[in-house]
C-alpha cells in the first residue's frame, strides 16, 4: 500500500538560528523561483512512478517555508494541488516563521488549502530570542497568531524550547504562561539538543555555552508537563500536547512508522520498505531535475530487524504506547518474543508498563526515554528475525 502522507522542504531561511541543522541556506542571491517549479517537477515525476493516491496528511516545512513571496507560495501550493491529491478532510500543515506573518501571505496559505500552521516561537523571552540567533520578538509572534485568526486559521501549534543557554526556570515559567495564553490547540515543547556543525555546538566544545544543569532541565520538562494537564492539553508524544483531535496527525504517521513520501532538496522518504534521501546542496538537487530526473541520493532497503526497531523506539514516543497485535500483523513475530527479557527489565525498573495490548512509558520513563529507546536496539548476534 502506498504512503498516505508527504513531506516538502522549502530550505530557504532569512537568516540562520544557532541551534538548527536541518538543510537550509541563506534565500537571498538563491534560485527560488527556479526551485519551486523543479520541486512541483519531482512531484510530477513521482507521481509518475507510482500512482499517488490521497494523502491523509501533507506537511510543508524546512528552512522557512513562510519565507516565500506571496507569489511563490501560490505558485507552489497550484503546483501541490495539480500533483499531489488531498483527501477530504486532510491536515495540511505549513511551517511559518512568526516575523512572516503577513495579511497577504496568510491569505494565499489559506486560500492554497493550509488548514494547519506551526511557528517556531522557542520562547517568549526576547533576551534569549536574541540569544538563540531567532530574529522575532514576541510581541511579533503573539500579533502574528492574531493575524493568522483574522485570515481563518484555528489549528495552530507553536514550539517551546527548553535548556536554552542561561534560561531559568522562571524564564519558562513565563513563557509557558505567555503560551497559554494564546488559547492554541497544540503545543510542541522541546529539550535543546546540540547538533553538531551549529553555533551552539561549536561554543559548547569551547566552553562557551552556559547550560541549565540536568536537574534543571528535568524540573523543566517536569513543570510543562504539569502546565499542559491543568490546562487541559493532553501528552500524547514526549514532546507533543494537544486538545483532543488536535494531535499533529502528520507527525503520528513518523511515530508509527508508517510511509511517506518527501520532496525537496534533502528531503528523506520512506516507500514500499525503502529509505531514500534526495540530494542535499541546491544546485545538486536541481540538476537532475533540469533533466527530468529524480534528485535522489541514496537508497537503503530496510531490514526486518530495521523496521522492529523503528516500530519500537518510535512507537514509545506516544503516550498509547505500542501494540502487540500491529507487531504481530506488521512482523508476524510476537513482541515479547523478541523483546521479553529487555521488556521485564525496563518494567522491573519503572521505565515501562503494561497497558491492554502492549507497553508505554512510565512517567519516569518520560525522563529516560533515549535510554528506553536504547534498549530495543537487537543484537547483531541474535538469532535471525
């Protein structure tokens, strides 16, 4: 069955946060115009080698999206809908940056079918915007999310970032409280986490970087848990709340380890038990285009053992947790099979728990989730699967 979900990057960025290292390079002096119709080019292409069919869910991100002109982006989403179909009811989601948040840019994303919107606030306090490298303010994030329910949107999520560089626990107290009063149906709160070839990681190397200590962090993790459940938004991924029906149902699809299709330049997909990525570097990717070719890089037929692991440790990120009857369908083995020995040891020191069909994370598990995910890595010296 093919994938019911597409991912594309538009790696354009008006500027470069110190914490990003996803493909992206500065827009200005870049090829965007040229980028777009090669990009609705490989949706074409596609679409050509298998017969796409409705996607339950279409996820635009990058880079910054929103830092198309209004013209480009509707060029773009003519282009989604002449290629890629939609089904009733699908959640469109587009990444917008909060300094995009135009009138006329809004307008055009709702008008091109965008149901959903997701901003990158990181946090309200505008010393540590400054401090991460972001260029909005939060008074422009907060007249941005007005803005965006002036054109029509109501599904909006924005992300929150913790253990920023000389960030207290009342710097995110504030900004959780500053978030809450948005009233927005989905939240994405996450830890910082130091990607190599960033800003922040070569200062980290350096000493440099003036972190929150580790119980800090737990404190943190532990106050926006508690933040979200008063205030009614349930945690259904370890970084992800959500009013019910609100759960990001493209990114439920990853944590399933379902399908997906991917376009742009460096984009990874995922069909028919492949793993691809497209050329990263712009000019790499548009080549093969120009000529009417794929931009693809790699390919990696996954192995069973490959796709047990993903089911796991992807599956434990949400908060129901992992089925025992989707592992014996998926895989045709038992979970406990497989995994009972490392299963009664994470349940022995709290880490998981039963549920109907299956296990989850304890709430301490929540605290020690990699170590968790860890765990369901099989030996290479296991018998065969």
């Amino acid at each position: 069955m093919l994938p019911k979900a597409a991912y594309i990057h538009i790696p354009f960025c008006s500027h470069i946060c110190y914490y990003c290292d996803f493909n992206k390079v500065f827009i200005e002096g870049q090829p965007v115009d040229e980028y777009i119709e090669l990009l609705i080019r490989e949706m074409e292409l596609t679409g050509k080698k298998y017969k796409i069919e409705p996607l339950e869910t279409l996820y635009v991100g990058g880079g910054t999206p929103s830092s198309l002109n209004p013209q480009q982006m509707e060029r773009l989403l003519d282009g989604i809908h002449q290629y890629l179909p939609l089904q009733k009811g699908a959640e469109f989601s587009m990444e917008l940056n909060p300094d995009d948040g135009t009138h006329e840019l809004l307008t055009v994303m709702k008008k091109g079918g965008v149901n959903r919107l997701s901003m990158g606030v990181q946090t309200f306090n505008n010393d540590l915007l400054k401090a991460i490298g972001r260029k909005h303010t939060k008074e422009t994030a907060i007249r941005t999310i007005e803005n965006a329910r002036q054109v029509g949107f109501e599904n909006m999520s924005i992300d929150l970032i913790f253990r920023l560089p000389k960030q207290t626990i009342a710097d995110f107290e504030e900004s959780l409280k500053m978030a809450m009063d948005l009233d927005l149906p989905h939240y994405s709160i996450y830890s910082l986490i130091l990607e190599q070839k960033t800003v922040f990681y070569n200062l980290m190397r350096q000493g440099k970087l003036p972190l929150p200590t580790q119980d800090e962090e737990a404190d943190m993790f532990e106050l926006a848990m508690k933040t979200m459940k008063d205030f009614g938004r349930h945690h259904y991924e370890i970084s992800n709340y959500s009013i019910p029906g609100y759960e990001s149902r493209h990114n439920l699809h990853y944590w399933k380890a379902d399908e997906y299709f991917a376009f742009g330049a460096g984009a990874h997909g995922y069909v028919n038990g492949v793993r691809y990525q497209n050329n990263g570097p712009i000019q790499h990717y548009l080549e093969p285009l120009r000529e009417g070719k794929l931009p693809i890089f790699s390919e990696t037929q996954l192995s069973k053992k490959q796709l047990i692991e993903e089911f796991m440790f992807l599956g434990l990120r949400k908060f129901s947790g992992v089925s025992k009857k989707e592992f014996m369908e998926r895989f045709g083995n038992s979970m406990d099979e497989i995994y009972r020995e490392v299963i009664q040891e994470l349940i022995e020191e709290g880490l998981l728990t039963t549920t109907s069909d299956g296990y989850v994370l304890t709430h301490r598990g929540k605290f020690l989730g990699n170590n968790v995910f860890q765990s369901f890595l099989i030996d290479e010296n296991q018998n065969e699967i």
